[in-house]
C-alpha cells in the first residue's frame, strides 16, 4: 500500500490510527498542503480532489486507490477485519457510524486547512478571529457529542463498548487539534476521558503528529 499524507491533516491522522490497529505499514508519501503540493498537476492526476490522505492497494490488480478517510477505513477494515473497528451489532455499528460522521461531516470540513487558509488570505480574519471561529465549532460539536455520550450510561472504556471503533479513531485527532488551538475542553469530561484512554495505546500515540516524518 502506498498513502499520501501530512502530519496536521486530521483525516489523514484518522488513517494512521486506523492502519496501526491493523498492523499495517505502508509506504508514506507526503504532500505539504500549506506549501499547496496538493493543488500541483501530478498529485492532481492522482487524486482530482487534491485532499489528503489518499491510499493505493498495490496488492489489487489493477492497483485501487480511495479518497475520503472513513471510506478507507472501512475499506481497511473488511480487507483486515482482525481487530474489528466496528461493534458485533448493527445499532452499536449505527452508533460508531453517527459519531464518526458527527465529527468528520459537521466538525472537521469548518474546520480544515483550506477553511482556516480561506479566512487568513481571502478574508483577512486575524489569528484571534480564526481562532475564535475554530474552538466556536468545535465546543458546538462537542457538547451534542458530550450528551450522547452520558446519555448512552454505560461505563464502556471507548466511545461505544471496550474497544477502539471508527468512532474514537475520528474523536482523537479533532481532541488534538482542539488542544492545538487551545480551544477549552472542561466542559467534556466524558470526550476527554476516552482521549486519554485511547492515547494510550501505542496505535493511537504512534500516529500523531509530533511523531510523523513529515513533523515540523
């Protein structure tokens, strides 16, 4: 396999959590989207969306490549499905699915690199503001993400049950880029707990990323 990654991307973060539970390894390549290495002509005849990450499977004839971090994941996950990344029962899968996509559809897309670039250069918004603006929609999503938690009453180590799930694989890089921006997260003790939790583990620790090659 061969992914195209950068190591603030939050999606692409989602995809190395995911790899290293399965035990994968493949080959990095890197695109520095601040630099815009995604908008150039060859990585855009890879992948027309010119997002990152972006995996190939070599080990498929002809070679079959995916955009879209979740589509990957689950790709991963029925191709290696030892450990699983979704529960045994199709409401727990449901469940893992809704938070996933409560974060990665509603939180992240307001939140990405070219959203933050766009206030930057095109509307001139200061860094106070685009700061404000950041943990603005992150507090929003956490506190619906916070209340389904509790209201779930159950005292499972991760998000649903007492394994990693999609669900914690999209929770724990949004926790960190929350941090980065030094958004204020005590309002969610319960999101915080299962960070730490999964923070843990050497899957999810090995994947952030101050630990990537392309850290800077």
């Amino acid at each position: 396999m061969i992914v195209y990654d950068y190591f603030r991307s939050s999606a692409s973060y989602r995809l190395r959590i995911a790899l290293n539970l399965k035990g994968l390894t493949p080959e990095r390549r890197y695109v520095h989207l601040v630099k815009g290495e995604q908008r150039g002509a060859e990585y855009k005849a890879l992948n027309p969306q010119g997002f990152v990450p972006f995996l190939i499977d070599a080990a498929v004839t002809p070679h079959f490549s995916l955009s879209q971090s979740l589509a990957m994941i689950e790709y991963l996950d029925e191709k290696y499905p030892d450990p699983p990344l979704l529960p045994a029962s199709a409401e727990d899968r449901a469940v893992v699915r809704q938070i996933a996509q409560l974060i990665a559809c509603d939180i992240h897309p307001l939140n990405n690199t070219r959203i933050l670039s766009y206030l930057k250069n095109e509307l001139q918004v200061d860094e106070a503001g685009r700061t404000k603006w950041y943990c603005r929609w992150i507090d929003e999503g956490f506190t619906a993400l916070e209340t389904m938690l509790v209201r779930r009453a159950t005292a499972s180590t991760f998000c649903v049950g007492e394994a990693p799930t999609i669900a914690d694989i999209c929770l724990v890089p949004q926790v960190t880029n929350a941090n980065r921006f030094a958004c204020s997260l005590d309002a969610f003790p319960t999101i915080m707990d299962i960070y730490h939790r999964a923070m843990a583990l050497p899957a999810f620790d090995l994947a952030q990323p101050s630990k990537q090659g392309d850290a800077e």
